[in-house]
C-alpha cells in the first residue's frame, strides 16, 4: 500500500482525485492548506510516498511548501498541480526537484500513469536529488518566455530539469522562436546565474574574427592586432556562453570549441599559453545538424558533446493560442521604452493577427507590434494598424470540396503572395525553396496529424519508411 499526502483547498476535486486510484493500492491523507504540510511530512516522511501538491492554497504559495518539504527529505516524489499555467513556475518547480507539473485540467491517465511510476508500481523510479537553490528575483520580464500552448509549458519544465546541471544543451527551430530566450532561461535558472552569460552570434563573424571574438588574441597575433583581447570563453568564466548560428561556424572554430567542451581549456590566437576555464555551453541552430553532418560541414563529435540535451522550440504558427499573451506582453513592454499608454488592441485585430502564418515566428509579431505602437494615434491597437493583416497569405480561405484532386487553384491562391516575395530576395532561388519548404511542411503537418507515429504517416504519404527518414533527416523535422 502506498501513502500519499494530497494538499489541494478544493475539496470536491481532492475527493475526485482519490476515487479514480484503487484503495488497494493507495492510502490518501488530504489536507486542505500548506501551512501545516511541512510539519506534517516531517513527522511521517519515512512513511509517505508521495506527495501531491498544489500550487495556488490559501495561506502560502505551493512552491514554497514544495521547497520546505525537499528541505525534510530530497528524496521525496512530489507532483506539483497548478490551475493555471505560467511557465515561470513550472521552470522554478521542476528546478527545486518536482516530480511532475502538472496544469488544470489534465488527462486523467496521464495522471495515473505519473503517479504509478513516482510509487513505483510501473517501474522503479530513482527519486531526483536536486541542487539547492534560492528563489531567483522577478526583474528579468524582457527575457521572460511567454506562452500557454502545451509545447510551452513542457520547454518550460524541460529548462527547470537541465538548469540545475552543467550539460550543455542544443537548442533547435527556425530564426525568430525565442532560442536565445531559452538560454538565458536556463543560466538564470542555474547555480551560474550570479555570473556572465555572453551570446555570439557565429553567423556574423568570419572565421577569422569568430576565432578571435571567442577565444582573443595576443598582440600582434596578426595584422591589426595592436592589443590583447580577452575572448568570449575567457570573460564568461564560470558563467554560460551561448554560441547562435552554431552550423556556421568553420571546421577549425569547430575543432577549437570541441576541445573546450573536452578539456575546458584552449589558447589564444597567436599565443601559447594554456588558458583553463569553467564555461557552461548552450548552442542554438535554425538548420539541420544531421544534414551538415551528412555534407561535412560539421563535426560528429562536437554534435553529440553540444546535444547532451536538445531543446525544440516550435514555430509561432504551431502555437497559435500563445500569440494573444504575446502581443499583451509587448504592449505591455514598448509601452514603457515608448512612453506611451496603450490600453490594448481590439477583438478584430488580435483575431487576424493569430490566423497570420508568422514566418519570421515571434520576433516578427514583436517588430509588427513595435511599428503600430510607434505609429497608432489612439490607445488602441486595430486592424488598419497592422497592414500585415490585411495580406491575403494570412486569411486565404481554403475550400477543397468539389476540387477533386485538381489542388492546382488552391495551391497557386496560397503561393502567389509569397512568390512575389521572394521574387525580390530569392532570385534564382525560388524553385529550390519552394519544393523544400513544402515537403517539409507537408512532412511535418504528417506526422504531427498522426504523432510521430512514422508508419502512419508514411502510409498517409504514400512514400516509404526509408524515404520518410530520409526526408525527417535531410530537413530537420524534430
């Protein structure tokens, strides 16, 4: 029989709860505030096995009684519930050493199959030991990830595990969806937080002055080089470096960067001196990272040394419903750089802003909010302040019935706004990323219809396994 502790104020959901588990296997002891939970669980936590939390109770925050209690056993399973999401505290309860976060309302089965392998009666679990942290301040809104899709949510818990570590982490997904976000996400959530983190952008820079930028160089290491720099590696010591555009980086910065991550040392350019430091390593890459492995453009080694983690940061137009909480937010922010007091933006607008496809993902959305706050006349944001709402690639209306399988109308509808884009920016290019770009949306709106499941999908396609792995591979499909 195991025991678990529920502390949850609502008590017709607490008894719901406890009905849907077999009284042979599960003895329940609820309470209704956290005021006394600590107490409670230092008395009987030898004989407890879980404990079941929430997170909004009447007295005290459920996070703080999360951390009370990891304080009397670290090895205590504790799932954290929360009735409504905010990826701040699933980041901060997954890094105090919850269990699970879990978000009103939830998929019963999921529930039961976490509370079945916390107990053990699915598997043994090994109970999390996490690193003592204190409570990180609240001041840092413009680096804040916003959202409440449920993709959001799991990258949120996902910070919370790996930031209390020093693996390195490899962030994936297209320009724009926040990556670096993410990085910041994780150093400030880790022991580090107190130290430097440093962003590079690794397609910016020529090999030459990349190699400099991280690792410096020595008075006249080269033409021009009338001083010593100290590198980027060298000033974030004990700190965290996020290398951007990490598949634009030269076969030999490659070499130079593996060796850090190998050894923690390296030298700088022009000079002998073995510099040893106690960097943290985050890299983000809008391309595929198996396809540059497969070309030779990138190293096998570094790959694996980068992706001891991979974090996938999904497009905008695959979390629609965060795009209302976003256009909130930077109200809420250019309000105060702008001085201006906008009061928000209409039904109307934000409706078509989020039927929008967003192909330059949640920077995009930001720059079209900066531009109509920077040009509104009144305190309200409206359609005629977004000319992007009014483009027909955003509310083309897609009607199949009667076409039979001629989509040629359909398709030339949909391509026509963006062909004439990329007419002047793609020149000679165009066929090459149109073909591309359509298999792999087509790919991907396969497999997440059937989730991932790849014979499915590859069925549904009509193409073999083989040539869908192929594909999955050569495009980057995460």
């Amino acid at each position: 029989m195991k025991k678990v502790l529920l502390v949850d104020d609502d008590v017709e959901l607490s008894q719901s709860l406890i009905n849907l588990f077999d009284p042979e296997k599960y003895s329940f002891h609820h309470m209704d505030d956290g005021q006394d939970t600590a107490n409670y669980v230092k008395q009987n936590h030898e004989d407890l096995d879980l404990v079941m939390l929430d997170v909004n109770l009447p007295s005290c925050s459920g996070l703080d009684v999360l951390k009370n209690i990891k304080d009397i056993d670290k090895e205590m399973p504790v799932i954290v519930i929360s009735g409504f999401v905010s990826t701040e505290n699933a980041m901060e309860a997954m890094r105090e050493g919850a269990y699970e976060y879990l978000t009103k309302p939830f998929e019963l089965s999921k529930l039961l199959d976490i509370v079945n392998k916390a107990c053990g009666y699915v598997h043994d679990t090994s109970k999390q030991s996490p690193v003592r942290q204190s409570i990180i301040e609240q001041d840092y809104l413009t680096d804040e990830i916003i959202g409440q899709s449920p993709e959001i949510v799991e990258i949120a818990k996902l910070i919370g595990q790996v930031a209390k570590s020093d693996v390195s982490v490899l962030v994936f997904g297209e320009s724009g969806t926040g990556k670096e976000l993410v990085a910041r996400a994780i150093h400030r959530n880790s022991l580090r937080r107190n130290n430097m983190i440093l962003s590079v952008n690794c397609a910016a820079l020529t090999d030459s002055l990349l190699e400099s930028e991280l690792f410096g160089h020595e008075k006249g290491a080269f033409t021009g080089a009338y001083f010593k720099r100290i590198g980027k590696f060298e000033q974030c010591d004990k700190g965290t470096i996020f290398l951007d555009e990490v598949a634009d980086m030269s076969m030999l910065t490659q070499g130079k960067v593996l060796r850090v991550l190998q050894e923690k040392q390296f030298d700088r350019v022009g000079g002998n001196e073995q510099i040893n430091i106690d960097v943290r390593v985050i890299a983000a890459t809008n391309k595929s990272l198996v396809q540059s492995m497969k070309d030779g453009s990138f190293r096998v080694d570094l790959f694996y040394r980068l992706k001891v983690v991979s974090i996938y940061m999904p497009p905008l137009r695959d979390r629609r419903e965060d795009i209302p909480l976003l256009v909130d937010h930077f109200i809420q922010r250019y309000n105060k750089s702008l001085g201006k007091n906008i009061r928000g933006i209409s039904k109307k607008a934000k409706a078509s802003l989020s039927k929008h496809l967003w192909p330059g993902n949640v920077r995009e959305l930001e720059n079209n909010i900066h531009t109509a706050m920077v040009m509104v006349k009144s305190d309200i944001l409206d359609v005629e302040d977004f000319p992007i709402c009014n483009e027909e690639s955003s509310t083309v209306e897609i009607d199949i019935e009667g076409l039979q399988e001629n989509y040629t109308e359909m398709f030339g509808r949909l391509i026509e706004p963006i062909f004439l884009k990329l007419v002047s920016s793609s020149e000679g290019r165009i066929y090459h990323l149109m073909q591309s770009s359509m298999e792999k949306a087509l790919l991907s709106a396969c497999l997440k219809h059937f989730n991932s499941n790849q014979v499915k999908a590859s069925e549904m396609l009509g193409i073999s396994r083989n040539t869908l792995r192929d594909r999955i591979s050569k495009y980057g499909i995460y």
